[in-house]
C-alpha cells in the first residue's frame, strides 16, 4: 500500500486519546508486514519490533515514538431538547469547533452537529468573540429520551474531517498530529527490510500523548532502550506565523535541538542529513515541548533521547496539511541514522 493510503486509513480510524483502540489496530495492521513482533501493550500502544543483526548477547534498542492518539470531546450532560454539553480531551481549539460536524460514539454512531448562539441573537459585547466551550452543544436532532438510550455521560465525540488532496502533494486531514508520525515509522520498517541494522527497532505508537504522556513514559520503562527518537509534528509556517517560530512545508523534518535532547543524538542526525543530502531543519528547543521526547528522557536512569518533527499547518484542527514528501524525508533520515548505530556510538553517549 502507498504511504498516502496509509496515511488515509491512520487519519480516519479512531483513536481519541485514551481510547485508541480503532487506531490501533489500524496501525498494527500496517506494521505487521515488516516487523518481526507486533503487540498492543497494557497502555494501548502498539510496538513493532524489527530485530538487527547482531548477537544475542549483545542485543541494543533504538526505541522509535510517535503517538497514536487524537485530540477530542466527551459528553458531560444531556439537557431538555435533546443538547449535549461537552468538554475537551486535549488541546482542542475552542475557536474551531462551532458549525463542525461530530460522530458521537455511542451505543451506535450517531451524527451530529456543534452549534452555539447566532450571532443575531448575541448580546452587546458578545459578538466577534470566541465563543466559550461551556456555550457549545451537539446537536443530533434527537429528542433527549432517545438520547438517553443511545448514549452515556463520557460518551466520545469526534470532530469529523475528510482526508483530502490539496494538489503538490500536499494532504489534510484531522489526526495528522500525530498520525503522520506513525505512517513515518512503518515507512521506516519497511525500507528497513532491505538495508542492514544492527540494532532492534521498536517502533511504538503511543497512547495518550495528548493528555499525559503515559505510553510513552510506559513502554521505554518495559523497554529500556539505549536511545529514543520522538517523532511528532510541529508548526508550519503560514500567513500570519511568526518565521522564528515555523517551518516551511517541503522542507524536510525539523530536527530537534536544545537540552531537552542528547547533543550527540541532534549531532549525529543533523550529518546524517547532510552526510545524504537530506533536506531537513533545525528547531532549536530551550525546553522541553509537548512531545514523547520528555516522557522517553526521564524513563528509569534517562533514555538519551532526540526528536524529528513534519512541518503541519493548522495544528489540533479538522484540517492539518502537511507535504508527503516531508514524511519520506524523515523516514529516510530515520533509516540512515539506524544503520548506523554500533557500540562506539553507544559508548560516546556516555561523554558529553
């Protein structure tokens, strides 16, 4: 299957943070054909496992991260009418979400509709305003009696986005972030089986990033790998973006650097890059960001950890865009970088 199908079908599964069991399986699916293992761990997320060829007793780990869940809404009330009151899992932009479309995930799917106040009928100082959450509903035109029956307090609500070709080889969809980083690592499995590499590769898609970090932080404690690299999104530039704070689509990945990272693990992928003529970008860091690369760092003793970003416009919406060849590029940088690991590069982490 090509990467833009992929990609597709990780967009579209489910997978709202905390509850990625959909996604899941979607990603497992597409790891199998190029992973020696694949498990779904206590957490929910998913490690793919690709072994290298060295000795048994010899045996190190590259521990690969990107999460698997999405930003989303959960239902706190059903009111007179047949209105839901709901409240946010994750950084959702409030301002985003009067007019979107939603599936509420109840006893069945359900569709629905957020709506809020006209703007006719605001009162003086309120219009031109965000409007705030606790003002917003979903609406599914049922009354609150069939409600009931079909949906419960913290019932899941997704906001709906169709995946779509914007041409030039760019794509939007919702779940970008960080669905783009999962298609990435089963990209790297897969150019993986025909290369040499040392080392084993776990390729974990993680739970519950959004919210709290919680499988990430679990699976490098089971795994106890020599280094990690965290795999996530980060801002792309677009009008009205401030250039120092952005980056450019078809630019390559933006390559992590600061103190949240290992300076030797940023050193080496940035001459990986330019060693192989890999368009990439430098995202200078000064602290840690809302990425699995914390979660990695501080797992038992510290996991010597780096970070790859894809550029994404319109980030925590129904219509992030990225540029598909970004995502190549990363999985290449990915790939040079694995095949590289040996026991001297192990050593010289221990010396800053």
């Amino acid at each position: 299957m090509e990467l833009k199908e992929i990609l597709k079908e990780l967009t579209n599964a489910w997978g709202i943070s905390g509850y990625e069991e959909g996604a899941a399986e979607v990603a497992a699916g597409h790891f199998k054909p190029f992973a020696d293992e694949v498990t779904i761990d206590k957490t929910g997320s998913v490690i793919a496992l690709k072994r290298g060829d060295q000795a048994d007793d010899k045996r190190k780990k590259i521990l690969l991260a990107a999460h698997l869940d999405q930003i989303g809404l959960m239902v706190t009330k059903i009111e007179d009418g047949g209105f839901m009151r709901i409240t946010r899992i994750g950084g959702i932009d409030v301002s985003t979400l009067p007019g979107q479309e939603v599936s509420v995930m109840g006893a069945e799917i359900l569709s629905g509709i957020i709506g809020s106040k006209p703007p006719h009928l605001q009162e003086p100082g309120e219009s031109g305003k965000p409007t705030k959450l606790e003002n917003l509903y979903v609406d599914t035109g049922l009354s609150k009696e069939e409600l009931e029956e079909k949906v419960e307090i913290g019932t899941l609500v997704r906001v709906e986005g169709e995946f779509t070709d914007l041409g030039n080889g760019c794509y939007a969809a919702q779940a970008m972030d960080d669905r783009s980083g999962v298609a990435s690592m089963v990209e790297v499995l897969r150019r993986l089986t025909t290369r040499k590499h040392a080392w084993d590769v776990y390729a974990v898609a993680t739970a519950q990033e959004e919210v709290s970090g919680l499988g990430a932080m679990a699976a490098a404690f089971r795994l106890e790998p020599e280094i990690a690299i965290a795999i996530d999104v980060t801002f792309g530039n677009g009008p009205g973006i401030p250039e120092r704070s952005s980056f450019p689509l078809n630019k390559g990945p933006a390559i992590g650097s600061g103190p949240n990272f290992h300076p030797k693990i940023t050193k080496k992928l940035i001459d990986a890059a330019k060693d192989n003529e890999i368009t990439h970008q430098i995202d200078h860091a000064p602290y840690p960001g809302g990425t699995d690369a914390y979660s990695t760092q501080v797992s038992r003793a510290g996991i010597p950890t780096g970070l790859v970003s894809i550029p994404l416009r319109n980030m925590h919406s129904t219509v992030e865009v990225l540029k598909l060849d970004d995502i190549k590029r990363l999985a290449e940088l990915l790939c040079v970088f694995i095949s590289q690991l040996d026991s001297k590069f192990q050593e010289d982490l221990k010396c800053f």
